[in-house]
C-alpha cells in the first residue's frame, strides 16, 4: 500500500440519516433564547444601575429597577480584570470570578439556567421545570422552579462570592433529580451553595 492510498474510505454527510427523528426541543430553543437576551440585558445594564429584579420564564416576561448607586465595577475573569466592553468574546460572556460584581454573576447565572431543562428525565424523580428567577437585592437570586407540581425556589448568592457559579443549570437539575432538594429544603427554600 502507497501512502494515501488503503482500502478505506470515510465519507461524512451533514444531512441527518434517513429515518432519523429530529430530537430539538423548540420550547427547550426558545425558552434558552430567552434567558440569553436577558442575560445580555443584564450584562449591559449592570454596570448603568439597571438591576433585574423578576423574570418570568413562562409568560416571558422581565422587570428591571434603576439601583440608587450603580455597582460599576470590572467584571473579573480567571485571567484578571476584564473591562466590561471586552468581557464578552463572539457572545459568550465569561464566566465571572468571585470578586466581580452581583450584576455579573446574575448575567451568567441567566445564560447557563436554560440547562435545567436537559435535566428532566435525570434520576429517579426527573429534574424541575424552570418557571423563572427572582433577585430581591443584589445579595442572592432565586431560582424558581416546579417539581411534581409543587412551587420551588433555589437560592443562588451573587454578591461576596468566594467561588464562581459553576453548572448551576446541572447543580439544579441534578439536585432534584436525585431527591436531595428535600434535604436542604426549608419551607420550599432550597440553598445547595451554588
């Protein structure tokens, strides 16, 4: 055999095999979509003193506030001090660092929920359904969620971090999924220390 030259040939297509069903989730797609622009909303907005304060994931409905003193500090990635203009790269924000500020945690708290929803049919009692977020203050936001019909909220901290959020789409999901969102529940108060 000559270089380049063997019995095998690959041939690769971008067409789905006949027959092959399509699996995308357009509820899933638009729901995801959504999270995306309020999370840029967020980004945008935070360092202006424009806060989210409610997001309904269900209605698709948004509320912001205008913060008496806007938190204007640089968003921190693993490589220093980012300015806010160039913290996002070909649209994906990121990921902040403990010392950035509550705004910036939220955007990405925002862009990374939608994964939630890859986590239904997780474990033993499938994962929640996402229905939303809170953010009473810039301290913590909460996840609202519904998991076999009952109203859950997930506390997330934004503000004094001393890790970055990391999967909280997967923390969540998982977390249900495998039950052990009762044993941290307090009347329907979930904080797992996302």
């Amino acid at each position: 055999m000559s270089k380049g030259k063997g019995m095998f040939r690959y041939v690769s297509s971008y067409q789905p095999a006949a027959g092959a069903r399509d699996t995308r989730d357009p509820q899933a797609e638009a729901l995801s979509a959504f999270f995306q622009q309020v999370s840029h909303m967020v980004f945008k907005g935070g360092p202006l003193g424009m806060e989210l304060t409610r997001m309904d994931a269900v209605g698709r409905l948004f509320t912001f506030r205008q913060a008496d003193e806007p938190d204007a500090r640089a968003v921190v990635g693993a490589a220093g001090a980012v300015p806010a203009d160039d913290a996002e790269r070909d649209g994906t924000l990121w990921a902040p660092q403990p010392s950035s500020p509550a705004w910036a945690h939220l955007a990405w708290l925002l862009r990374e929920l939608p994964f939630v929803q890859a986590f239904r049919e997780y474990g033993h009692e499938g994962g929640p359904t996402l229905c939303g977020v809170e953010a009473p203050s810039r301290r913590w936001a909460e996840v609202l969620t519904e998991h076999h019909g009952e109203r859950w909220r997930v506390r997330v901290a934004l503000e004094g971090r001393t890790e970055p959020i990391e999967f909280p789409g997967m923390v969540i999901g998982e977390l249900f999924g495998e039950g052990r969102h009762r044993e941290l529940a307090e009347s329907h108060l979930v904080d797992p220390g996302i």
